[in-house]
C-alpha cells in the first residue's frame, strides 16, 4: 500500500523541542515524515480536526506518539491518538509505536504494548529506532560522512563527466557552504593560461560563511568584529558577532574550477596566479580538477607543491574527492539522474 507518510508524528507542543530533532533527521534521510511546522502551508484553512484523523487513522505507515504528562491531558493528542487508534483496530501487525518521555499513566494504550524510553536514547537514537522498524538500511559512511547514495567508493568512481555538469555542480557545491562571490573570472583569461592553453573553466574570489569540509583545516577562524580582508574582498564591511546570524566567518578564499583540462598550468604561471593572490592578501586556494576527460596525474605535484613554497595554503581535489568528500546529499539527489558511475576494480 502507497502511504502519503512513512512516519507520522504525534505530540504535545510542551515537547516540540526533541520530537523536531527527530524530524529534522528524518526528513533528512529522505523519510517521507509528518510533522506540523513541515506541512503549515498545506494545513492552512484546512478543516484540522478531519484532516489530522485521516493523517493518523490511514495516509501513515506508522504512528510514533510521544507520551508525556503534557500528552495525556491535551485534547488534540487525544484526538490523534482515536484515530491511530482505529487504524490499529484492523491492522494485524504493529502500527503505534510509542515512546516514553517520563512515566506518566496513559489509559489509551494496553500496558502491554511494547515502547522505547526517550531517557536513554538521544534524539539520533530515537531516529535510529524509527529507520530500523522502515527497514531501511543504515547511511553509507564514507570517512564519516553520509554520502546520500549507496555507491561503495572503493569499488566505484564517477565516470566521465561533461564539463558544463561538472561547474555546474560545482557552484552548487560552492552555495551549499555558503561562499559569496566577490569576483569571478574565465579560466582561458586568467593568469594561469598567460603561456599555455589548458583548457576550459572559471576562477571565483570570494568568502566562505561556512566551513569548507574538506579544506576546512586550511581556514583560520577570524575572530569577531571587522575583518579587514573580507571587507576588501567583497567590497562591504563585513563582520560578524557572536550568537549573530553568519556562523563561523571563513575565508576569504580563490576557488579554481578546471573544468576542461587540456595541459597543466605551466610552472610560470602558476607563481604568477600565487603572486597575485599574494598581493591580495589570499592564501587560500581551492582547485577543482575534472579529470574524467583527461588524466594528468602531475596536476597534484606542480600545483601544491609550487603554492606551498610561496607560503600559500592549497588544496587539490579531483573528479572522485568531489564525488566522495564534498558532493552534499542535497546536491547529489538533484544531479543523480545526470550523474554516472563507472566500476573499478577493489583495492
């Protein structure tokens, strides 16, 4: 059967602040989840009282309820729990799932009926609980990371990639760690093609507001106030205080996208591209390589190395780190479709 929700959610308001941790992670392991504050544009001006007994009575595959001295004495709880409950009347197999936040009597449920106790299990685990009982598998982790898909990286790789996907998903990958974009530039114009022709792409200056996951050990936090350099770079006053809306202030940075590669940058050009960031005050440098149409496996060597000696702080990834250290799940699911994936060969 085809259910509107996997998951629906039942609560008082008095616990909103664990029962939304849990449907925050939920819907972000792409559970298909019932919870008020995801649905107010469609609960408003809807009839709430028939609406919920149909969320809870047959458009859920399970019903989670959060019982509480809070939940007992609350008339809309009381509400949803009726209709779980005549849900539960015809079904053979388990449907109310319930779980306790203290040890409040609850006249609505048997006794008998099995639950799990919010005080030793934290909202992950709870979540956890709730994944198991779908039997959906566990995300994949990747050097700590859920990658949003079940592709092994050890056995897999992305295959060849057409280079207007490639800095479109890059720029995509850019937004997800909020970099701002002071200046940008074509790859063909900029300092690093002066001697050669190496192909296609863009070079961005900007600021990262959040913090870079996989470069993010190049970064120095910048302390609260005024940064001077970020100021320069974006052209406005740029600060940021603490408990203020920007975060962690990272940056600024050069962000280079290799699109389509024809050669290396020659070794001149890159100390002159490292002497203009210099001069800028950026030591930052971030290079994205696709090198699924081409290899050049001295990319890594001529660009790190010749940065490095220049006291600039660079950091190379190619095709497969995008794929597999920064390639968010958001942005995976809106490319998937796009994305293909060659196999390789166990290590």
């Amino acid at each position: 059967m085809n259910y509107q929700y996997e998951i629906a959610l039942s609560f008082a308001g008095e616990d909103r602040s664990l029962v939304e941790k849990v449907a925050t992670s939920l819907r972000r392991r792409r559970v298909k989840v019932f919870y008020d504050k995801f649905e107010q544009a469609k609960l408003w001006g809807k009839d709430l009282y028939q609406y919920f007994f149909e969320v809870y009575s047959s458009q859920s595959k399970y019903c989670v309820i959060f019982i509480s001295c809070h939940y007992v004495s609350k008339p809309w709880t009381r509400h949803e729990l009726k209709a779980a409950q005549s849900k539960q009347l015809i079904v053979s197999s388990e449907y109310i799932l319930p779980v306790r936040l203290d040890d409040s009597q609850f006249l609505g449920l048997p006794e008998t009926v099995g639950y799990i106790d919010a005080r030793d299990l934290s909202p992950e685990g709870i979540v956890e609980m709730i994944m198991e009982k779908l039997g959906r598998k566990p995300p994949r982790l990747f050097r700590g990371m859920d990658l949003g898909h079940d592709v092994d990286p050890l056995r897999s790789s992305l295959a060849q990639m057409d280079p207007s996907l490639f800095e479109e998903i890059c720029a995509e990958v850019l937004a997800c760690f909020k970099y701002q974009t002071a200046h940008e530039e074509p790859l063909a114009s900029s300092a690093l093609s002066r001697n050669a022709r190496i192909g296609e792409g863009w070079i961005r200056t900007g600021v990262f507001f959040d913090s870079f996951t996989y470069a993010q050990e190049l970064f120095t936090e910048i302390g609260y106030g005024v940064d001077e350099d970020v100021s320069r770079v974006l052209g406005q006053e740029t600060y940021f205080s603490e408990g203020g809306t920007t975060y962690q202030l990272i940056g600024p940075s050069i962000v280079v996208v290799h699109s389509f590669v024809e050669s290396v940058p020659a070794s001149e050009d890159i100390l002159a591209f490292g002497a203009r960031s210099k001069n800028d005050s950026i030591t930052n440098v971030i290079f994205f390589i696709n090198e699924s149409l081409y290899q050049w496996t001295s990319y890594f060597g001529a660009v790190d190395s010749s940065l490095r000696q220049m006291g600039l702080n660079p950091a190379v990834l190619f095709l497969e780190d995008l794929a597999y250290q920064v390639l968010t799940t958001e942005v995976y699911r809106k490319y998937e479709s796009q994305l293909k994936w060659a196999y390789k060969s166990p290590l």
